[in-house]
DNA sequence: AATAGTTAGTAAAACGTTTTACTAACTATT
DNA sequence: AATAGTTAGTAAAACGTTTTACTAACTATT
C-alpha cells in the first residue's frame, strides 16, 4: 500500500491519513493542542498514534531543537565498583525522567577527556556530569564559558564556582583516623596517590591534621594513578613497610590502592590486625569477605546518584534562567569491622599468652 | 561581524566564507572530492575547517543518512564486574573505529529490556549487542527481523541463526568438575540459578555430565534470580548445606551466587577447602584476595570484548549484504588456587593428626 | 450592519546535512 | 569547425521535526 512500507512512520504520513496539517499533529504530540485544536481532531490524532504506534524521531527533534535528552558522566574507570554502582543508580533515577545517561572512562587522561568532550558536543548532549581528570580545570572553565551545563562529581576545584556534588573528604578522612587513635594505634600511615585532585589532596590534609592533632608523625607513601595496578606500585609499598617498621596501622586512600596493599601484605604474612590494622575509602564486597573484614569508609551511592541526578535535571530545567549553583558535599559513613578494632589485638594477645 | 556568533559553524557558513557551494564542502568533508574539485580548492576548504574547528552536527547527519555511529550494549546489570569490565574494553576498542558505545542494564527484566530498545529504535543506534533476559527470544527475533543488527553476548538461542559471542560453558563446566574429581573430591554440589538462559542452563548440564560419568550423584541447588543478594538466597544455601552435610565440595555457577555463598560459609564457621571445596565461575580480586584464595573458571575478558566489538563492525560493514553469521564460542580458562586443592586439605589433616 | 475577537486550524521556513541530477567551460578527437 | 568527453563545480531536494505568522470562518458586541 504505502510507498515505503519499511521505514518508520513520520509526522508527515500521520498528516496524510487523516487529512489534517503536520502542524495540528506536531501541537497534538507536544501537548500544545490545548485551546488551538478542537478537541475531537486531539482525540483522533492520539488514537492515530496510539494506533500505529507512531514514535518521534529523535536526530529530527535533536536538529530543530538542540536538545538531545542525554547526559553524559565521564568518569575514571567504568569498570570501578565505585563509579559503576553509581552510575547504575543514575541510569535508573534518568530513564524515569526520560534522559538517557551516557557512560564513559578517562582513564584518568587529559587527552582522552579533551576528545571525549569534543565528541560529546558534535552530539549536542544536554549536559555534563563529570570526574575530571589531572589538570582539567581549564577544559571545564571552557565548557562552562560555553553555556554548557556541567556538574562535577567526585573532584571539584574549590576556588571557582562550579556545580559540583562531593564526599566531605577531609572530614571523613580525620573521622577515620580520629576512631584509629582512638583505638590505641600510635604509628598511623597513609597510602595515597600522587595527585592535584581534591579528592586525594583533601584526604591527605585530612590525615596531615588528625596526625598533628594526637601528636603523631605524618607516615605516607603516594603512587603514581597509573602504577597502583603494578608490580611497581606493590615493590613501592612493600619498601615502605620496610622503612617504617614501626607503623602498625595503615588508611588506604582509595579501593585500588587498598586492593594492591592487601596482596602485598598478605605475601609478607602479616597479620591483621595483629600486627597491622587496616581502613579502607569506598566499601565493596571484597572488603565485608575479607579476612579479616575490612574497615571502611564508604561513601553514600545511592545518596550522591540521587544529588547528582536531581542537580542536573534542576540545572536543565532552569538553563538560561540565574540560578544557584548546585554544590552539595556529602559525609562519608565509617564502617568498623575487624581489621582496625585494637580489642581483636588484645584478644589475640591473651590467646597467644596463655598458650 | 558574524550574525549569530555563539552558535556553531556549519557547512552553509563555510560555504559563504569561501565562496563556494555546500556541496562542494561536503564533498571535501567526506573525502568524495577526488577527481571531481580541483585540488586547490580542496586544500583551500581542508585548512579553513581546520582554522575553525569545523565539527559536522550530527543529528543533521542522522538525519539525512540514518546513521548514528553508535552501539548500544545492553547487559544484565552495568555494575557487575564481569559485565562492566568487558563494557571497559569494549568502550576502548569502538572509539577508536570513530563508533560510540551506549551501555544499560537490563536488570533481567523483560520490561525494562522492551522499553530501552524501543528507546534506542528512536533514537536509531546502528546495532544492539545483547544479553538478553529470560524469555525474550520473540523479542530478539522481532529486532532481526526489523533488519537491525544485533549480536547476542554471554547467552544465545542455540537452535536459531543469530549473531553471538559466548563461553563454551558446556565445556568449561565439565573440565571444572572434572578437575575437583581429579582432586578427589566426592560429592561436588552445583549452586545455579533457576533460569532457562543458555549460559546457566549449559553450566548446569556440563555438571550433570561430569556428575553423572563419575559415578556421583547430582547434588543441586537453583536460586531465582532477584534473591541471589537477599536474606532469602543466603537461607535457601544455607538450609541445602544443612540437608546435604556429605557436600564437600561447591561449584558457583556465578560471581554473585558465589559472593552470596562465601559469606553464608563464613558464618557457618565452614573452612575451605578442609571442610569444603570451592570453585566459582568468573575472576574478581575478590577471589584472589579471599583467604584462601578461591579457584575460579575464568572468562576470557580482553577477548570477549574484541570479538564482540569486531564482529559488530563487520556486520555493520556488510550491512545489506548477504553475510554468514557471527557465532563465537571462546574457551574458559580455569586458575587454580587453593579453595579447591586436596593437597591443601592432606596438609591440614596431617598437622592436624601431629598437634 | 459593521467591527472586533475568538476558534480551529494551515503554510512555510528552518535546523544542518547528503546526494542526485545538472551545467558551463574547457580539452581532445575527428 | 563541429562534436564528444572531461573537469570542476552547483542547485535543489530531502531527511523529520518545531514554530512563527498567517487566515478563514464563526461569534459576540456595538
């Protein structure tokens, strides 16, 4: 019957049909009918519709309108349960919405982020969620200049007045290290990254004031992001163990980090918490199974894939109107378990005494 | 000078600028200018969109061509190691032949595996790869018949003709039992899921098989899907050690079944391997830093992800063509550690017998 | 009866591309 | 010198929407 029976149904074909302008079935699709269209032609397009399951196509709308209903989120690695987690809560929260979230890794690179964004607006996405990489402040100062609406997750740049949703890094951090004095530990270490980020910047001052405060040495080792994964970050580690001999606790900065030093302690035998305790950012299967479970501090997911999607969705809903910024700073959430509890130490002692 | 200077450039601007014709632009733009505008002029059109940062609008060209440049990954569930990190790859591999990967999760559920793809039909993706929910092969057949391209991943309709990458898990099932056989274990326990997909019904033949050539009975266990991570997964595991004390060795038929499992044997005070052997489908660091570490029958990551990526490419390629189906089935790979070794177990025994 | 206002629509332009069918001007061939 | 072929381009239509500016036919008001 029709001429191209394949291809989908257009605005253009409904028109046809019923005799009507593609104007009146445009206004009926967009609820501007009301007060214009009578409404016995609303009901007969809808049914129309309705009938043969007639969808917009969306590089048409994308065209005229610019808008594309997609959110990007560039994070560091996709494939970290931390970021995953939290972008399968956002996926979800967006899909009701009716906006798609589109996932993608910097891998911690510049460069590839510079791409990724560079593709991300041939492709007119609506908005940006992102972590960014070192040294990006100037990429995003540029997106921002470009009317572009941006929300950074994760990391922010504290001077400038960007829209952002973050963990309360140092807070949580001199929490964690504050129960580990409490505990009894004296010589506490602090395994992080080599890094501007403030992520990883904040917990190390958080650390640096904890120790200040009990009247403790500042014990830290930083890796470089790309050598926590290798033998040379566990051989780094390992040495500094070595050459502190004293520490008997250690707060790893992040899951990554603390997934490498696990092995290395484990190849030297060394005991948890016996003769070192253990706290961890970022809680994961991993750490509740381990032997002993891991002490954590975890971050709230659910909780920042909520802000960060509400804060977004406000942000497009108000573009091209004065708005505030968003920035929201969330408390991390410490989980004790056993590998930092100075009573298994005791317990452990009094076992081996009375043997 | 421009009159709308915030806006992007376009090919109309272009056009303007060098006096010439859009048509002349596209041309050079899409490499059809060879024998057809002078070499000059191509140059001339090259360094001005060079100067300027010309970037096409792509919904304009999705418009006119129907192609998008994207594939659409869909899985089970995004934060799911296995899946996030062949997602990982994937992303990686398809950036680089100028291809977009989109990534969502199913959650196994039919519905919401209905709605994203009559979600991406709108927004016209130019391929699905797949891991389809239960039931849903009229689904899959419907997308086919649509003249989609579609390429199924970790479960697949055998007696069909589709697209798809798979693990031998038939194969890799047998060779696991067989090795625990080889060990000496005695009463191999299977720990599935209730479902009619391939992946887990062929994990569960190749048990049978394997049970059934040594003399062994079939000592099964099958949760549904949504309770793997509740109280009532951990009850129902807990209740079929209880019924079947004999069991003295496990095999996981998945990560999460396993994760579920271990934490239940921990409680239960249960050590392995001397009380129980442990074998899981699928690696995590998780396995590896377990105490003991915990054998797993591992997925070819790196591979699946190539062999999806590629053969999706190829099949977009030859689009229209007649082609031959892409159907790979990749062999696992077991890694041995120390859950499941009886060598660990004789160890034990014998210091055991010494105290 | 003339005028103003309302109702129920429509025509046409525009978003930015790609591609088909054309052409003017030159060059080579008889 | 006429014709055929080639070179180097261009005009215009089309993809499927949204939206502005218009209008014909009523209805209400003076």
């Amino acid at each position: 019957m029709k001429k191209k029976d394949q291809s989908r149904i257009s605005i253009k074909d409904i028109a046809k049909e019923l005799n009507l302008s593609i104007t009146t079935i445009s206004f009926v699709i967009n609820n501007k009918a009301k007060n214009r269209i009578s409404d016995e032609v609303i009901a007969k397009v809808e049914a129309y519709i309705e009938k043969v399951g007639y969808k917009p196509n969306s590089s048409a709308q994308t065209l005229r309108t610019g808008k594309t209903n997609t959110i990007v989120f560039m994070v560091e690695d996709i494939s970290d349960p931390f970021f995953s987690s939290v972008a399968k809560e956002m996926e979800e929260l967006a899909f009701d919405s009716g906006y798609r979230i589109i996932f993608c890794s910097t891998e911690n690179k510049k460069s590839r982020a510079i791409e990724l964004i560079s593709m991300f607006k041939d492709r007119q996405v609506d908005a940006y969620i992102i972590t960014p990489p070192e040294d990006f402040e100037d990429e995003i100062q540029k997106l921002v200049s470009e009317n572009q609406i941006v929300m950074l997750f994760d990391r922010f740049y504290k001077q400038a007045d960007y829209n952002y949703v973050v963990l309360n890094n140092f807070e949580a951090t001199k929490k964690t290290i504050n129960y580990l004095v409490g505990e009894g530990f004296k010589n506490i270490a602090f395994v992080g990254l080599e890094s501007g980020l403030s992520t990883l910047f904040e917990r190390f001052e958080g650390y640096k004031e904890a120790v200040a405060d009990a009247n403790m040495n500042d014990l830290s080792l930083h890796l470089n992001f790309e050598d926590v994964r290798s033998k040379k970050g566990s051989d780094l580690f390992d040495n500094f163990l070595n050459n502190n001999p004293n520490i008997d606790a250690i707060l790893f900065s992040t899951n990554s980090l603390a997934i490498t030093g696990l092995k290395v302690l484990k190849k030297k035998n060394l005991e948890i918490p016996l003769d070192i305790g253990v706290i961890t950012f970022d809680d994961r299967d991993l750490f509740e199974l381990h032997s002993p479970p891991i002490t954590v501090m975890a971050q709230p997911i659910s909780l920042l894939a909520k802000e960060l999607i509400n804060g977004t969705l406000k942000l497009l809903k108000n573009k091209n109107k004065v708005q505030n910024k968003i920035q929201i700073v969330l408390e991390g959430n410490l989980v004790i378990r056993k590998s930092s509890k100075h009573t298994e130490i005791e317990l452990k002692r009094s076992k081996a005494t009375r043997a």
